[in-house]
C-alpha cells in the first residue's frame, strides 16, 4: 500500500513539475512593433466639434415620417462648416435618404480603395428618463473629465475623430496613394433595415466598379482589464465578424370565450409550453478559433499561478465551454442565442385569447442562416400547430482574416501606444453597418479606438452616455495613423 502511495504521489508531483515548466514556456508571442512617431493632433477643437455633433439631435426611427430630416441637414451644414478643407478636397454626395459618402481621391485609383465608416444616427431617449439624465440629453456639455450627450460613444465620438485626422492630414499636406472613402449611414441604429443608407452607399460603390482593399468601422474598444493576482492592463479587441439577427413571431391559435369557463390550457398556457421549449433546447454550442485564440491571447497575459490553468486551455477547452455556457455574457460567445421578448392574448383582461404569440429574438453564429434558426424552432417545439413568421432578419456576417495588412495594421498601431495591450480578434453580439460592404470588401474589421470601462460602455443606449476627453486625441492620431499606413501604398 505504501508503494503504491508513493507511485501515486510520485506521479502527482510528476505532473506538478511538467504543468509548471509548461505555465513558465507559456509566454506571449514576441511582437515587433515599432514606435510610430508622434502625430499632431488639435485635441480642443476635436473635443469642441464632439460636443457640436451631439447637439444635432440626428434620431432615427424604424418609420421614416417620425425622422425629423431637418436635423441630418443641419448635421450635414455642420460637418461642411467645421472641415472647409475636406468640403474643398473631397467629392461628397448624399445617398439615399440622408448617407453622406466622401471621396478622398489618390494618386493611384487603379488599387483598391480603403474606407473608413461611422454612422449620424442616434437611438432616441427614453421617454420619462430625461430627467435622469445629469446633463441634457443632447446638450453636449463638456466637464472636466466628460464629453455628455446622446452619440457621444456610439457613435459621434469615432465619427468626428475620423474627420478630425483627414482634415488634419490635409492640413499637413498628405496626399494619399489610394482612394479613400469615407462611408457615413444614417439608420444604422435601425436593425436589419430593407433600406439602410450603408446598403445603398456598398450597392453604389459595387455599381460603380470600386473594390475596397479594408473596411474599418464601430466595434470593439480598448477596455482596462484587472483582475487582482491575475490580470492587469488592456484588451483591444478587433471585431472580425459580428452576429446575425432575427425575430420570429410564433403563434397559437385557440378557440377562445368567456373567461369564466378557461379550458386547462389557454393560448398563452399552450405559448408558455412553445417557450419552455426553446429555452430549455439552446443551440449547439461552439468554440470557433477565433473565441480560441482570444483565450489563448488572455491566457498568455496572466499571473501565476492562475497560468497553471491557462497554459492548459486545449485541454480544458470542454471544461470551459460548460463553464460559459452558464454565464451569458460568455455563453453568447459560443452559441446562437434565444431571447423570449414579447407575448400578446387577448384585449382584455376577461376574454380569452383567440390567437396568441411570442416574439422571440435569435442573435445567430457565422454559419448560422435565418433558415437554420427556423428549422431549429421546428424541430424544439413540441406543439406542431405553432405558426412561425420571421418579422425581419440578416444574416451573420463572414469571419475577416487575421493576416491581413489592414489587421495587422490596426494591431500595430494600437500596440504602439500600450504595448502590454492584449489584441484579439472577436466576435462583435450587436450589428453595425459594416456588414453591407462584403459585397466590395474582404477585409472588414471593427474597431473603436476608444479606452472605455464597462461602467462607460453600458451607458452606450442609456442614460448619462459619455466620452471621457482624454481618449479623444488618441483616437484621431490612431485614424491618421491608420489612414497612412493603408492609404499609401
């Protein structure tokens, strides 16, 4: 018995040594990136247009009639007035309903073009919350810490920075090799839109004969990460793909009446069966390589001895993913989502329902169809007398290379000013409109130059949304960066 206790404790000790030598080999890979010279940037005058953008209320609503058009025009008036020289340099049109598409001509339009994309539009403010706003919702208020207002993260701030370093670079003289487009929408907040003004402005581009070598746009943003004896610097995460969308309504039809005499089950008893159904039959969950290659990223950058873990992540990978399966947060990284969000019976609170429906929200994985979702609702749901409609959807975008020379681009820019900086490719949950460009471009990222905290970044949509001053000044040197690296060859 002593014997085999100490094969035993042997073997233990054993494994301890060799996870120890593999937690200390497992190291970040060495980057080479070069200190990029500085760049001059008016960071007031970027600050001022910021608070000016966000005092234009440009609202978009699903119905066109409810859009106050005057406020795109006037936000049009004020970008022509505070960049005179991208209005005399570059071609500007209108497209669509209120799309602005710019034109930054190179030396050499036979090579493929970059672009540049932001979006004027901003969601409304909830109505009754006004008041809890410590700022105006759109009086663009500058303190000393905070740009306040409606847009100020999501998305004026990457708008106007973008501006900002092409009005700066042709202060400066440059002239870029290749075109240069500069693609502003202005519905994007209007998901899955028939009719999106980014839509119209990728279909022109194609009409036309342009070929986009990159598409930069919204998406992920350099968070501050510190977990104490763990992790403690930054993560840049480069938005390689983003999600589909889809609403489906399911609906039952039932005999109805009085509701003195209820059968056992009404229509809304039979929905609360169909939703069980699909909460309880998730999609497949999947670690795609890029989820992978983040982890690997992360778990490089960790203390020991929490490394004794990550050096392990193959290993551990089905461990892990049951693990995010239970977080939700974690577990929209590795799976279609399903999100219950809507239930209508009857008009009144004493009939019974003749027809009854859910509206349930399916955000989709790359390879994930709409067509696949409806399958899925079929084959959970028990009760075959459902009615399914799709309301409205998009596909999941393409998965963008990592060996790109417009990734790698943005890697090394970013790696240039935090070079502890984790960048990763990641899957982007919410939409943008970059996805419309796959018809002109292989190459989309996105990426918001922007340090922003998770407190930060939940105001994105909500109350007090904010952009802290100090960011603003690296996020135009990162444009100008960006824009010679990629426009000058």
């Amino acid at each position: 018995m002593k014997t085999k206790t100490k094969i035993i404790l042997g073997a233990v000790g054993a494994a301890t040594a060799v996870n120890c030598v593999r937690a200390a080999a497992f190291k970040p890979e060495k980057r080479e990136a070069e200190k990029l010279p500085a760049e001059n940037c008016d960071v007031e005058r970027a600050i001022k247009h910021i608070s000016g953008a966000i005092q234009i209320p440009t609202v978009s609503y699903p119905d066109n009639d409810m859009v106050d058009w005057s406020q795109f025009e006037k936000f049009h008036k004020f970008l022509e007035e505070s960049y005179p020289l991208i209005a005399k340099n570059l071609e500007r049109e209108v497209v669509s309903k209120a799309s602005l598409l710019y034109r930054w001509k190179g030396t050499d339009s036979s090579l493929d073009a970059i672009a540049l994309l932001s979006h004027q539009d901003v969601v409304p403010v909830s109505k009754g919350t006004e008041q809890d706003w410590e700022h105006e919702p759109f009086s663009g208020d500058i303190d000393d810490e905070f740009i306040w207002g409606r847009g100020a993260m999501d998305m004026k701030n990457h708008l106007i920075c973008v501006m900002e370093a092409v009005e700066t670079l042709l202060e400066e003289g440059y002239q870029p090799t290749r075109d240069v487009y500069l693609c502003f929408g202005h519905d994007e907040e209007i998901v899955a839109s028939d009719n999106s003004g980014a839509g119209e402005i990728a279909r022109l581009l194609k009409e036309r004969g342009v070929r986009l070598d990159c598409v930069i746009d919204e998406g992920g943003a350099i968070l501050p990460v510190n977990v104490k004896g763990v992790i403690d610097g930054f993560i840049a995460g480069i938005g390689i793909a983003e999600k589909g969308y889809a609403d489906f309504e399911i609906t039952v039809e039932t005999k109805g009446g009085h509701s003195s005499q209820p059968p056992k089950h009404s229509g809304l008893g039979k929905l609360a069966d169909v939703i069980k159904d699909l909460e309880n039959n998730q999609f497949k969950a999947e670690m795609l390589p890029f989820v992978k290659d983040l982890f690997d990223s992360v778990g490089r950058r960790v203390c020991y001895p929490a490394k004794l873990i990550t050096c392990n992540l193959k290993l551990l990978n089905p461990v892990i993913k049951e693990v995010m399966k239970l977080i939700p947060p974690a577990a929209s990284l590795i799976r279609t989502t399903t999100g219950v969000t809507m239930a209508q019976g009857s008009p009144a609170a004493n009939v019974l329902p003749q027809r009854s429906s859910i509206v349930v929200n399916f955000r989709g994985m790359p390879g994930c169809s709409t067509k696949d979702i409806e399958e899925h609702i079929r084959k959970v749901v028990k009760n075959k007398d459902i009615q399914i409609k799709c309301l409205k959807s998009k596909e999941p975008s393409a998965i963008s290379p990592t060996d790109s020379r417009a990734f790698k681009a943005i890697e090394n820019i970013t790696v240039s000013d935090y070079p502890e900086a984790i960048v990763a490719p990641y899957l982007v949950m919410g939409g943008t409109d970059a996805y419309h460009y796959e018809l002109v471009c292989e190459n989309i990222y996105r990426y918001s130059p922007f340090i922003a905290d998770t407190k930060l970044l939940l105001c994105t949509h909500g109350t007090n949304e904010r952009l802290p001053k100090n960011t603003v000044g690296e996020a135009v040197v990162f444009f100008k960066r960006y824009i010679k690296q990629l426009a000058s060859d």
